[in-house]
C-alpha cells in the first residue's frame, strides 16, 4: 500500500489537491485508478468492491 502522506504530496505536487469536500477526496480516487490498473480486467464496481474489503481489513 502506499502511505497517505506520500500520496499526498503526489496530488500536491501536480496541484490536483481538492478546493472543496468531495464524496471521493483526491486520495481515494487515486486509490482507485491505482486499483483500477491492477485489476484491468474486473469492472468498475468489482475493484472498488474489492478496495472498500481491503480497507476493512485494515481498520
């Protein structure tokens, strides 16, 4: 997984950070394309089905 802060800083760094909430921060979505790259054959709503039990597992 890679660590919040480094992923943030990603975002900062190609000025995409969020100018208001979202449903989905920035952080999530990059998650998700992430996520979406390494299950390219799974559709939209398998990987993130996938993702919210990984993110279960983890607390």
């Amino acid at each position: 997984m890679y660590p919040a802060a480094e992923v943030e800083r990603a975002i900062a760094a190609c000025g995409r950070s969020e100018q208001r909430s979202r449903v989905l921060p920035a952080r999530l979505v990059l998650y998700f394309v992430l996520g979406l790259a390494l299950f390219s054959p799974d559709p939209y709503l398998e990987v993130m089905r996938k993702m919210t039990f990984g993110l279960r597992q983890v607390g």
